[in-house]
C-alpha cells in the first residue's frame, strides 16, 4: 500500500506574494487538493522535502501549516487522484495532428511545436508519480513525429539496425577515408567532428549525392547499409562513441545533445540555440560541404569544451 503525506494550511490572508508563492509551488508539484488548504502527495523524499519547506515558509508568515503522514483509506483511491492520462492524451492528440500536417507545413514551425509537445511531455512526467499506459502512448506518438521531423530535414534518415556493438580501437582507424550523405546535418556533422578530434585526425572525408556511389576503401557512416549508423535506439555519433570506448565526460552532453536534434527525445537545453547556428552554417556554405564541417567543427569544439568539467 502507498504511503502519502499531507499539508494543512492555513495561509495569512494580507500576505498576497506568500499565498501566490505556496499557490504556485503546489500546483507546478501535482498535489492533489483533498479540501481547501489540504493537499496531497505521495510519500517520498523529494515531496516530504518540498511540504516541509513549503510549512517552514507559511509558519515564519505566521501562517498555520502541518505535515502529516497519511494511510490511504479502504474506500479512497488516492492514486487516481494522480492520473494524467487525460493530459498525455492532449499531447499525444496535437502530436498525431501535427505527424499528418507534417507534408504541407513549414519545417521550422513543425520542428517548434515538435520540441513543445516534448517538453510538455516531460514536464507531465515530472508530476506522474505513478506513470501507465497513457504515458507509453504519448511517447511513442511522439517519437513518430520526432523521427518523421528528422527524415524531412535529413532527406534520407537511415533506419536504426540492430548491429552488435564490438569494441573497435581508433589505431587501426587512422589516414582513412570516411564517406556520408552529402550536405550533412546534424548527426552528420557531429560524426565528421568526433572522427576527426577523437577517432582519426587524418581523415579525409567524401560527401555522397547517392549512397550507392560509396568508394569501396570507405568508411560510410549515417547511412542505411554504413559501416557506422543507427542502432537500435542510438543515433550515429552514439554509436561511434561506443563502439571506439570513448568515455570523456564532454562527450555525454554532447550525446544527449545530437539525440535530441537528430531523433527527439529528452529535451536538451542548447538544442534550439545549437540547431539555430547550424542551420545558419547551411546558409552561410549552401556548396560546399568541406567548408561547412571546418565551421560546423568550431561549434562542436566551443560545446565539447563548455562540457567538459573543469579541473
């Protein structure tokens, strides 16, 4: 049986900022409201942590504030006081909606609300204490939208295979010939930049218009049938970040941060700032796409050093 908290409060009336304050911070904590000044919360550290605090402010205002612990009783469900379900279906319902406008509408526009609906998301889970099927739904119609979002801005998005992830060693990488989709986005350009600061200096690189035009001496990655590309789950970068031990604390932001601009997911807070430069960089080398990862390499450079911990 569930464990649950309660705060009762009672809030001084010509304190409008605390009222507002208490107001807010309950409502962006999911409480639920058993009766007027009475709110509801599982029993866990972090919500124990959040009334207690919340009681300490309301008491130093002369407010009157107790928390108490609470047996659910036989005939109260306590937990569907907490079901989203209703909320992740809003979200799922905008994000099939926007998956079959997705043809007509502006890429950008698409990819602005594409990244709202997943913050919604989240931020749904944050209060979801005891997250169902509902939530499953959500995400995976999100993730549809995501993927359906990258292969329109990525022309040909490889499918993810189910590849066993060897251990490979970059010293039997070196002065070799790495070959993908022309006019790279981010993924891409993210691979060309770990290849060449963490796997291969002296790579050279060859920019596909067709992927059947692959050199034979070439390693292809970010293509269907590449030496290198999705698996399961993973993007690319991910991918050649396993598969050669690279371990540097720089480089799990970084992860995240291509993940999410590549396929969706968790939100990340750069991503809006990272794909605005990089589709700036677009604009700026429209032909030529050696030009384009010389510049594309600085920012993963600046991002790569804001990442990694400081001494």
């Amino acid at each position: 049986m569930d464990t649950w908290i309660t705060l009762v409060t009672s809030l001084p009336t010509e304190n409008a900022t605390l009222r507002q304050r208490v107001w807010r911070t309950l409502k962006a904590s999911g409480a639920a409201v058993l009766r007027d000044g009475v709110y509801l919360l599982p029993q866990r550290p972090a919500q124990q942590q959040l009334f207690d605090s919340l009681a300490a402010d309301i008491q130093s205002a002369a407010g009157t504030a107790l928390v108490l612990p609470v047996q659910e009783p036989a005939d109260a469900a306590f937990v569907q006081r907490f079901d989203r379900s209703a909320d992740y279906a809003v979200v799922q319902e905008d994000a099939t909606a926007a998956l079959a406008s997705l043809g007509s509408a502006d890429l950008a526009q698409a990819l602005k609300t594409t990244r709202r609906l997943r913050k919604a998301w989240a931020a749904l889970g944050e209060t979801d204490f005891f997250p169902g099927p509902a939530q499953t739904r959500c995400d995976t119609a999100l993730k549809a939208l995501e993927q359906a979002c990258a292969q329109r801005q990525s022309g040909s998005e490889p499918l993810p295979g189910t590849t066993e992830l060897t251990p490979l060693q970059p010293a039997h990488y070196q002065n070799r010939l790495w070959a993908t989709r022309a006019r790279p986005w981010v993924d891409r350009l993210a691979c060309a930049w770990l290849i060449q600061r963490h796997i291969d200096p002296g790579a050279r690189f060859v920019w596909l218009r067709d992927v059947r035009d692959c050199p034979a001496d070439a390693l292809g990655f970010d293509f269907d049938g590449a030496t290198f590309s999705h698996v399961d789950t993973w993007v690319s970068f991910e991918v050649l970040c396993e598969r050669f031990g690279l371990r540097h604390p720089g480089l799990g932001p970084l992860r995240a941060l291509v993940h999410s601009l590549d396929v969706g997911g968790a939100s990340v807070a750069d991503a809006e700032g990272v794909e605005r430069l990089l589709h700036g960089l677009h604009r700026l080398h429209p032909h030529d796409d050696d030009l384009l990862l010389q510049a594309s390499n600085q920012v993963f450079d600046a991002l790569f050093s804001a990442y990694t911990p400081t001494p």
